[in-house]
C-alpha cells in the first residue's frame, strides 16, 4: 500500500525525473505529502525514501531539520508567532502566550513559537498556514486566526509558501 494517492504518486515520479539525483526530490516529495495529509507521517516519509533511493532514515533528517515539516497531526490551521529580536521587543512573546492559552487544547489550531521569519517590519509577527500577518495585538490576532476558520479568509496548505498576505 502506498502513502501518496495516485494522483500524487503520478506528480511525486514527475518531480523526481526533474532531478540529476532522486536525492535531490526529498523537499518537494515532504512538501507534497504534507498538502496531501497536513503532516508527514511515517509512511509519507518512507515512500519518499522509496522513491528517491534513500533510507526513511536520511528522509527524517532531512524533514526534521525543518521546522514546516510537522511530523505529526497538527490541525487545519498552524499559527507561527515570531519571537526573534524585532518581533520580541515588539511583543512577540505576548503575542505568543495570548495565542498559546486561547488555542490550548484546540485541535483545529496549532500554536508554534518560531524563529525570525524575515518580516521584521511587520513585528511583532505571525503566519497562519504561511501567510504573513502583522504587527498584531493578541485580540487581533484571535480575530485573524477565526476569519480563516471561518472561511472568511482562505489558508493554505501547511507547506505553502510566502504570500504577503499582510493584514
């Protein structure tokens, strides 16, 4: 049995024969199984060494080192508060806690404390599913993260990329 679904396993060939190395296909294969499933599971990342001729061993290096890789459930909608430099002088760690302790125990919002994302002009600040937001207050922020789950804003996949979404 295999992880990715066959449409995907069809995309996952394709990525790998774009590559001199199949190696080189481990990001994009991570990125792909964690849309496909919101996380890497073992078994994603066990095709994935399949399919690039490498163990599931160097597979998890690769994935753990990382952090948008999430190796496990993690919701519908994963918050990363920065808490670097700017965005700790500006809040960040408030921002941090206030998201933490509304979110706790909530299995659809994920709250991480993340490193400098490069947005230090709108410190203090956050991403929901990669998108960009700030600077923010706690309450502001709790108001953003609802409009997502509402569907009033649209969130990526946990592996998306940089949108500028700034609110």
């Amino acid at each position: 049995m295999t992880f990715f679904t066959d449409a995907n396993r069809t995309l996952a060939k394709e990525i790998v024969a774009r590559y001199p190395r199949p190696k080189s296909a481990i990001l994009p294969l991570a990125h792909l199984a964690q849309d496909q499933n919101a996380w890497l599971s073992p078994e994603a990342m066990n095709e994935i060494a399949e399919l690039t001729g490498v163990t599931s061993a160097e597979v998890q290096g690769t994935c753990s080192f990382y952090t948008m890789f999430k190796r496990r459930p993690c919701g519908k909608l994963v918050v990363s508060v920065c808490t670097n430099i700017a965005c700790l002088v500006n809040g960040g760690p408030d921002l941090f806690e206030h998201l933490r302790r509304h979110y706790a125990g909530d299995a659809d919002v994920m709250v991480e404390e993340v490193e400098c994302m490069a947005a230090c002009d709108l410190a203090p600040v956050l991403q929901v599913n990669y998108d960009y937001h700030g600077p923010l207050t706690g309450d502001a922020a709790v108001d953003l993260v609802e409009r997502y789950r509402s569907g009033a804003l649209t969130a990526r996949t946990i592996s998306g990329t940089r949108a500028g979404g700034h609110d």
